[in-house]
C-alpha cells in the first residue's frame, strides 16, 4: 500500500538502489549508464558496505560444471549466468582504468578463478559514473519502507540521520542491503542457538533491511537460509575491529587436523575454511581447535592467500589476538597441554593416530569423517594448537529473485518494480561458496538493466497513437551528499 504518512521531502527517480556495497554500486552504475536516472541510497555515514572491507579479489567458479561441483546445492539458473557473464563484468572493469590484475590467481577457495583488484578504485568509479549521468548519491538515508499501488513497488520512503522523510517515488527499486548477518534474531532462526556465538565479521549495517523489505512486498526466503560466509577467528580475541578482519582469519585450516572440544574431528579439513567456519558453527560451543606442524607453520601459515593481502604469520597474529593456543616439541606434549583445556586426552589422542593411518594409506575414514586422499598428518615438530571460532561475513539465503534480478513472489511471479542483487539474494551459493564481488557486481548488473528497462517503459505515454519518450529528469549533473 502507498505510504499514508507526512513526508519532509518528495523526489523522484527512475530507479532507486538501496544499498552501496559493490552490487548496489554496480546495479546504480548499470542503470545510470542506460539513460535512467538513478538515486543511490547508503544508511551508513560511508559508501561501500562490506566490499570495502574485502580483501578486493574478484573471483567466482570457472565453469558451470565448477560451479555445480562445489555447490552442488546451489541455483543453477543463477549459476550458470554468473559464469556465463563473468569475462564481459571483469572487461568492464579492466575498462574503468581501476587496478586489475593481469594474471589470474587460480584454486581460490579450492576451485575458483579470479584476480586482484582495487575494490576502493571501483566504488569510487562507480559512483562517479552514476553522478555524471546526472544521478545522486547519498549516505545517511535508511530506506524504511517500500510504496506498493496495490501489485507494483512504485517506490519507498527514507530517513535520514536527522529523522526526516524523504519519500521517493520510483517505477523500479532494487535491494542491495548487502544480507542479514547482522540480525541475530534472523540468524537464530535460520541456524540455531550457536549464530548467538558467531563473531560479527562484516559491515555492521547489514542487518536484514532488505529481506525485510522484500517481505512486506510479497516475496519468501529462498534455500540455504542457513549457510553463510566467513573464516574462522582466534578464540578468543580481546577485541575485533574493521582493521583485524583479514590479518585474524586462519585460511590456512585446511592444512591442519581439526577437532571439536571433545577431541573428535567432524569434517573433511581439506575442504577449505570458508566451510569448515560453517561446521563449527553446529559443534559444541561453536569451537574448534587446528593442531599442525612446523611444515605448516613455515609455508601454509605464513602464505599469502590472495594477491596484495601480504604475507604475515596467521599464527602469530592469532595470539596477539589472544587467542587460546599450545606448542611443543612433540605431539604426545601437545596432547596433553591441549587437555588442560577440558578436551579428552584419550579421544584426542586416538582421533590423531587414526588420522595418520587413514592419510599414510591415501585417505579414507576414520569414525565415518573422511580423510582426504591429500591430507597430511602432523609429523615435523614442533607442533601448534589454536583454538578458534566461525564468524559470518555475509548470509547466503534470502530473497527469491530470478537470473534478471526480478523479485519473486511465494509463487515464483516477479514482484513488479522489485530488484535485488549480492548477498540479499539467496541461492547462488548454498554452504559451497562462489565468490563475493563477483556475483555481487554481475548481479547488481542483471537488477540494474531490468529495473531501467521498466523504468523506460513507466516514461512512454500514449499521444496522439504515438508512443513518445518523456524523461523524469532533464538535468546532467548528479548529486552526491553525506
């Protein structure tokens, strides 16, 4: 229904993008460049959402046939677009004269491929090219209510910091709000009493806004409501701030034995962090513990895990951090400190001996978990224990839309003027993971060009039999305020 409330101010836009993270940016960007005239609504006092925390690799799954290996749960429609759309998104951005690197890194997250980036350089452009095809940028705006004529989204209303509303009528709006980790009580729901435990990794802004919205308009969740992104952390850490995102998280997880706080292991480590974070997620007190040797200390620890991140000892870090940890010379000597721990010597202990006959003989199973053909057991001391944590990035289940970026109603109908990109739509990935920025910026892109192509229709009116073009806004110059 229209909004029956008063309002401070009344503007209006062909396509209005809530949210600035890199799928809003390139969504408002797309839309901009198409001839429509665009508002790009950001809640937070900055632009970026959590893109301009990321570490800027611009990644997803190499082929379709990648991409249903690794997720084999996922959407394949989206799927298969994002694939198919990833050299003509990567181009656009090699021609924004942003960073780019020239070769590719390959077997990110196990099997993606993809390269380095200026995520900053990006957004900057982004937003650039939506003010100079006369459109605004704003920050400071929270988008608190979608306008509905009865079956269309004709637009929403938006307070800012000052508590005043700003009401935009719009024939297209798209949800960019960057996904739900941020509402624990949407987390509870999805994944249980542990998402109580998981450690806020993300912008703190993301807090379902955009789920919510697409509920109120007639639209249902979508699977995998219950997977998410993320890498494990030290446990604990004495505190966690933007600047200790990326230096704290353990990529190197899936080089060690990983065992839960009664001394069992419970998942393929080789799987790689980005999952085991989600497994322990559902293990007692949402905890495990990596136990490796020097051999990883002195390679896998101390990579470099995406290009420009630089190379620092993870380990290390992690006890600065504060987090719990044991080293000794030997492994018997391990055991025991981590004991000290309240874990179970004799469990642990017959946990690590099966490990290492299962990898001596080329993988396997040890208590039905299975143990990669690749796996390597701890043999080269000294040896090291931490004891870490899972955290969320990002949500991966949420609104229904289609490969167009169409918002879907509960019985897969497209919503009429609702879009959505990046982590607001669910489905593209389900517990595998396939990328960040990447299906965010070619999302964006798909909502961008839908929700321009019915804004250009909303402009066509009937004169005289003659189908005639009437713009919304006749002015060039955008506006940006903060």
């Amino acid at each position: 229904m229209s909004y029956s409330g008063s309002v401070d101010q009344t503007r209006q836009v062909d396509v209005l993008v809530v949210g600035s993270g890199i799928s809003g940016s390139a969504a408002a960007m797309t839309a901009a460049r198409q001839g429509a005239k665009v508002a790009l609504l950001e809640k937070q006092q900055t632009f970026g959402g959590s893109a301009a925390l990321s570490a800027g690799m611009f990644w997803t799954a190499p082929t379709i046939d990648a991409y249903r290996a690794r997720i084999p749960l996922g959407n394949l429609e989206l799927g298969a677009r994002l694939v198919g759309d990833y050299e003509e998104a990567l181009a656009e951005l090699r021609a924004s004269g942003a960073r780019v690197a020239a070769e590719p890194k390959r077997d990110i997250m196990t099997f993606g491929i993809g390269y380095s980036t200026d995520i900053h350089a990006i957004l900057s452009w982004c937003r650039k090219e939506i003010l100079a095809a006369g459109g605004e940028t704003h920050v400071g705006l929270a988008v608190i209510e979608l306008l509905r004529d009865g079956r269309s989204v004709t637009g929403a209303v938006a307070r800012d910091a000052d508590g005043r509303l700003i009401r935009y009528d719009a024939p297209a709006v798209v949800l960019t709000t960057g996904g739900f980790q941020g509402a624990r009580d949407e987390l509870t729901r999805h994944i249980g009493p542990n998402a109580d435990r998981l450690l806020l990794r993300s912008n703190p802004g993301s807090v379902g806004d955009g789920l919510r919205l697409a509920r109120a308009a007639g639209t249902g969740g979508t699977t995998a409501m219950s997977t998410f992104y993320g890498h494990l952390l030290p446990y604990p850490v004495r505190r966690f701030e933007t600047e200790d995102y990326l230096p704290y998280s353990q990529y190197y997880s899936g080089s060690t034995v990983m065992v839960n706080l009664r001394g069992e292991r419970f998942a393929d480590e080789t799987k790689g962090d980005e999952l085991l974070n989600q497994d322990v997620a559902f293990q007692p007190d949402a905890r495990g513990i990596l136990i490796f040797d020097e051999h990883v200390r002195t390679t896998e620890v101390i990579e470099e895990p995406f290009p420009g991140l630089g190379s620092i000892d993870r380990f290390a870090a992690a006890i600065d951090a504060g987090g719990t940890h044991a080293q000794a010379q030997t492994l018997a000597g391990l055991v025991e400190k981590i004991s000290a721990w309240g874990v179970d010597r004799e469990n642990l202990n017959a946990t690590l001996e099966q490990y290492a006959l299962a990898a001596a003989q080329g993988g396997g199973a040890t208590r039905g978990v299975p143990v990669s053909a690749g796996a390597r057991a701890p043999g080269t001391g000294p040896f090291y224990a931490l004891m870490v944590q899972p955290s969320i990035t990002f949500t991966f289940g949420g609104v229904r839309t289609n490969c167009h970026g169409e918002v879907l109603d509960h019985d897969g109908r497209p919503i009429p003027g609702l879009y959505a990109a990046g982590a607001d739509i669910g489905g593209l990935s389900n517990y595998g993971y396939a990328g960040g920025l990447a299906p965010a910026y070619i999302t964006g892109r798909w909502a961008g060009r839908s929700a321009t192509e019915r804004a250009i229709a909303a402009r066509m009116v009937v004169r005289d039999n003659t189908r005639v073009l009437v713009n919304a806004d006749q002015s060039t110059t955008g506006t940006e305020t903060s």
